[in-house]
C-alpha cells in the first residue's frame, strides 16, 4: 500500500499535499489513542495514591506509629503490625536473599543456558512467580505447618500441645521467601549479566579460582543487583496477605512477636480484617486509612529506590 | 596488586624464571623436591603464594553448595505440587469424603433435597453440604474476563505509546510510572475497590449492591496492567532495527512504522503479556474478597456478585476442620488453580522464547 502511495506521489506531484496531510492525520489516531491509555492508567493511580494520602495524612502521628491498638481497634496506633511486618520481611530476607543469589550465580557461572538443569530450574522459577499467593498460603500450612512443624512436635514435644506445628512468624516467613525468591534470582541474574567479561578473566588470568573470583569479583560487582533483588522482595512481601493469613498472621495479639514460633500482627492483614470484619466501619475508618497510608509507604518508597537503582545499573551497562 | 595479595589457595608455577633450573614437578603432593623448593623461596614475595593442599576441596564443595541452592526453586516447585495434591488426595481415595464431594458431585447438578430440582450449589456449611465448583468457576472467569476487558486497551496502548510515539524523555517517566502500579500492594488495590470504587460505581450506575464482579474486576485490571504493560513494551522495544529500518527505506510513516511493521511483528509478545496477565487474574485473592461481594451464584452478569476459587479458599479456610470434606475440598480447589496458572504461565512463556528465538533470527 505505501509503495503504491508512493509511486502515485511521484506520477501525480500536484496531488503531493493532500497526500502528506492524509499520512499526517492518520497517524494522529492510533497515536492519540495510545497518548489517552497514558493518561488514563496516570489518572488510576493519582486517585489511588490521593484517596489514600488524603483519607490517611490526618491519622499518621508520631503516637499512631508507635502505641498498640485501643478499644478494639478505634483508637490508638498500629506498633505491632509495623513490628510484625518488619519482623516478618527480616525473616524472610534471611531465607530468601543467599538462596536466590546462589541459584543466579549457578544459573550464569557454572552451567551452559542450554543444559538440562538450568532448563529446569529456568522453568521451576517462572513457574514459582506464577503460582497464584493463596497457594503459597496452602501449601506454607499444608507443609511448613503440618508437616515440618507437625514433625518436629512429634519428635521431639510429643507429650505438648502444638509447638511448632501452629502458625507462626517463622512458617509465615518461609513461605514468603519462596514466594519472593524468583525476583531475587531475576534481578541477581540481571546484574550479573551486567558485569563486564574482562573483570573475570582478569581475575582468572591472575591466578584466581573460580570461587575466588565468584567471592571476590562477582559478587562485589552484583551488588547493585542484589541490593535491589532484596529491596523488591521486601516490598513484595510486605505487602501480600494471602500467603500469611493461615500460617502466622493474627488480627490481635497483645503482646509482640519475640521467639520464631510467635503469631504476630502484620499490616496487611490488619487492612484486610478491619476493612471486612469491622463491626463499625465508620469508626475505625481514619484508622483503617492510615494503615493503608503506612503499608503505601513503605511498598512504594521501597519500591522506588529499587527502580531508582536499577535505572543507574542499566546506565552502566550501556557505558561498558 | 590486590588480587595477589589476597590470592592465597594458588600452588605458584614451578616453571617459571624465579626457581631457575629446575624442572617443574606437576606432582601436588608432598614431596621433598617441594619442600626443598618451597624452602627456597621462603624470603621471597612469593611465600604467601605457596600452595595449600585444601584448595582443591573447598572449591568443589563450594561448587557444590552453590548448584544445592539452585535447586531449591525446582524442589519448592514440587514440594508445593506434592503437598497441594497430598491434601486433596481423599477426594479420590477415601470413601465418606468421595460420597460428599467427588468429582461428579463438584462439577454436575446435583438433588440435595427430595422433591426439589436439580441445581448447582456452593454451600459447603449448611446442613446438607453442597461442593458444586461450578459458581466458584464461573466466578472466577466473571472477574478475570471483566479485568481482561479493563486491562488489555490500556495496558497494550500504553506499551505501544511508551515503546513507539513517546520521546526518551518521556518514556523514562512513564515507564517507572506503570510499574508502581505493581508495586501497589493488592490488599491495597482491594481497599481501594471496597472503599472507594464501589461507592463511584454504585453512584454512576444506580446499583442496589455495593460489591460486584464489575468492581472486582476493574480493581484486578489495574493489577493486570502492569504485567500487559511490562511484557508487550519489551516486546515492541526488541523488534529488530533491521525490520524498522526496512519499512522507512520503504517511505513509512513513523507511526506507519509502528503500525504495519512493529505491532504485527510484537505480537507474539503481546499476547504472552495478555496470557500472563490473565494467570494474574485467576490467581489473584486480596482484591477478589475484598470487592467482589463473594457470593456463589449462577449469574453471567457484570452487576452481580462473583466468588473466585482463590477467594473462597482465602475465606473459608479459617474455620474447616483439619482434614475433614470442606478441607479437602479447599485443598482441590487449591490444586485446581495451581494446575490451570501452572498452565497458562507455561505457555505464555513458551510464546515469549519463541518471539526471541524468532527476533534473534534463529528460526528456521
């Protein structure tokens, strides 16, 4: 079609004009539809983001971050859930983090991409970032619970109630670090591809191991990377609900999580029972909106450091 | 200088000029031609170079160590597989649960009562328990169908702006932009939906309801937009320079460019990015139970209440009884989602290393 358009331009030079002017205005169309998609998904998230910041920037003070609840959650702060959060993401990036980056480093270092195993483990990753969160909850109590803790009662607690084999911020944890361990591994992968060859075979050529140049020169120089791996996962895991609500998370609790198999409060779940199970909506709502605000927080400033960061990596790559 | 130093575990070559007139051992034991040599070269900088019979091992065991970690991923995969099924497991082998809920009782219409009409039915609390799957599925396609419908126009324009028409400028700022959307925490999205979407969509279109599948899906949109987004602005962005070059050497347009020569070719990716953003859909709980109303019934309507799988596990799971029917049921739903995103995610990233194998020219 354009090269007949074309060729008609060059017999036809009177019609030359009209032509270009058509090719303009066509063009404005599909752009302009695509310009409004821009700006519509721009609106979504500025009502989002200014609902919350606007119903919840009145409730945020000093006392609301650091005093538990009060009178069944209408007054008071939200201490706890913040602490069950942080707790619960420490966790998780302690299992998580060495895990994921020994999977990127075996994943790019050590076999071929073609190989059998990598092929595997390739598809077991995409697959474990797939997996929908309400079955990572399933299986965190239908294995950690029941089974790993389950076991570990029967062994060696078998004339006690349930000690390990009930919900808890450690099975809550590991849960979450399976669930966040594909963006680990995607994001170490990432940066360790961004490492120039020269660094390794310099490392090589002088006499160092394989091992030694994966401690000495790979690591260091995947940083970047893993800084930002953890930094997603964390924003990731702090905000899902759907894995933690069977296997530690409690709406209540009056005293703070202090050994692993605690229950403990956690943000999100706090937003999704007090938004649901409320018996007063309207008087636990400016309280319900700056947990929201807090979660928001920390997700997205998490969030955006870990782009922030990233950005500055790619850049460097292109630089080399 | 610094990789020297620090380089401890390396046995030095013995063929080199500092031990002159010597003919190198290759034997790494012992033996007193080393002592002899490793004597001589005691003063030397060369010292703490010397070799340490523990190299060998420790760089194995590290190897590993490291290619044990890596397979946890593929072990977490079939522990999950395995545990998921393990539970669901009675449906098919034990006979009070089989009778309750088997296969025929979940998915065909069943009399619960004398005299009443056939019917299906989620009712798994009442006094003549009733596991039919078959509201809970149209359920779940209802909200994912409606999130597809929200998502797709404006995921993919927005790609295809951002890859296409958008100055670099802008393009680094709308980029990050769409991505916070998926850093939004769902429970958030579903906060959002509960409290403020489904006043506006009650007000707007005068529904006597607060929480329907319309609401629901519109939330579980704006968590599927990202996903389209990301995976089809990568794909627009890796169509060979060659094929663009080619269509302006042809007198294109840019936006002709775009339109006949990169979208046909991005295509592939596209649809990977709508495949998986539909996987996201079926999957996804917080926003379901939070706006959708989570009623199981038999409507095909936008305006009515929806219940998803993923959502009646996340509710119900809390009260059954450890290993009783409901439970098993639970776990078979569970198993359901797991197999059918297990599915939809393989093949959108079958999709996504076909395009790349086609873009990198290695197609026959």
């Amino acid at each position: 079609m354009m090269t007949h358009d074309a060729m008609t331009a060059t017999e036809q030079p009177s019609a030359q004009g009209r032509l270009d002017f058509r090719r303009k205005t066509r063009g404005t169309i599909p752009r302009g539809l695509a310009f409004l998609a821009v700006m519509v998904v721009f609106a979504l998230l500025t009502i989002i983001l200014g609902s919350i910041i606007l119903g919840g920037f009145g409730t945020i003070s000093w006392e609301f971050i650091t005093h538990p609840p009060e009178q069944g959650m209408e007054a008071g702060g939200i201490f706890p859930a913040i602490f069950g959060t942080v707790a619960l993401v420490f966790l998780m990036i302690i299992a998580a983090v060495p895990v994921g980056v020994f999977t990127a480093i075996y994943l790019q270092e050590y076999t071929r991409p073609d190989s059998l195993g990598t092929r595997l483990i390739r598809v077991a990753v995409n697959n474990l970032a797939g997996v929908p969160s309400i079955v990572f909850g399933l299986f965190g109590l239908g294995f950690f619970i029941a089974f790993i803790g389950g076991g570990i009662d029967a062994v060696f607690f078998p004339a006690q109630g349930p000690v390990w084999g009930q919900p808890a911020i450690i099975w809550a944890a590991l849960t979450l670090a399976l669930l966040t361990l594909p963006v680990v591994i995607v994001s170490t992968e990432e940066a360790l591809r961004t490492i120039p060859r020269e660094l390794k075979e310099a490392s090589l050529a002088l006499g160092g191991t394989k091992l030694q140049t994966i401690r000495r020169i790979t690591i260091p120089q995947a940083t970047p990377g893993i800084l930002t791996g953890a930094i997603l996962a964390v924003s990731r895991g702090a905000g899902e609900v759907a894995p933690i609500m069977f296997t530690g998370a409690a709406y209540y609790l009056p005293y703070l999580p202090t050994k692993l198999n605690d229950q403990f409060m956690e943000l999100g779940y706090h937003i999704y029972v007090m938004a649901t199970q409320s018996p007063d909506v309207e008087a636990t709502k400016p309280i319900l909106y700056g947990t929201v605000l807090v979660l928001m927080i920390l997700t997205v400033a998490l969030n955006s450091v870990a782009i922030l960061i990233r950005s500055r990596m790619r850049k460097r790559r292109v630089q080399v | 200088m610094f990789l020297f130093r620090k380089n401890k575990r390396r046995p030095i070559s013995f063929n080199n000029s500092l031990v002159p007139g010597l003919t190198p051992p290759h034997t790494s034991g012992g033996s007193s031609l080393q002592a002899l040599l490793l004597f001589r070269i005691e003063n030397s900088n060369m010292k703490r170079l010397a070799f340490k019979p523990k190299s060998k091992f420790r760089e194995s065991l590290g190897a590993k160590f490291i290619a044990l970690n890596a397979f946890i991923a593929l072990i977490a995969i079939l522990l999950i597989f395995v545990f998921i099924f393990k539970e669901a497991l009675p449906i098919f082998s034990d006979k009070d649960i089989r009778s309750e809920a088997g296969l025929d009782r979940m998915i065909n219409k069943q009399v619960y009562y004398e005299g009443r009409e056939a019917k299906w039915s989620w009712q798994p609390n009442s006094e003549v328990p009733k596991y039919s799957l078959y509201p809970l599925f149209l359920g779940t396609i209802k909200a994912a169908l409606i999130a597809m419908l929200f998502a797709i126009p404006l995921g993919v324009g927005a790609a295809i702006y951002s890859a296409e028409f958008a100055t670099p400028r802008f393009r680094e700022i709308v980029k990050p932009i769409v991505e916070l959307l998926a850093a939004i925490p769902s429970v958030v999205l579903g906060f959002f939906a509960l409290m403020i979407l489904a006043t506006f969509l009650q007000d707007i279109l005068g529904l006597p309801f607060r929480l329907n599948a319309l609401n629901a899906g519109i939330a579980l949109g704006l968590a599927v937009i990202p996903i389209v987004f990301t995976i089809a602005e990568d794909a627009m962005t890796s169509v060979p320079r060659s094929l663009r070059d080619a269509a302006v050497a042809l007198g294109a347009n840019p936006w002709q460019v775009s339109l006949t020569m990169v979208l046909p070719a991005a295509i592939p990716g596209i649809s990977a990015g709508i495949v998986l953003g539909f996987g996201r859909a079926i999957g996804e709980t917080m926003i379901v139970l939070m706006a959708s109303g989570n009623a199981a019934i038999i409507s095909a309507s936008f305006l009515d209440s929806a219940r998803t799988f993923s959502a009646t596990i996340a509710a119900e799971l809390a009260e059954v009884v450890f290993g009783d029917t409901h439970y098993t049921v639970l776990f078979f739903i569970g198993s359901l989602l797991f197999v059918l995103t297990f599915l939809i995610n393989l093949s959108g990233d079958l999709i996504l290393v076909r395009l790349k194998t086609r873009f990198q020219g290695k197609i026959k």
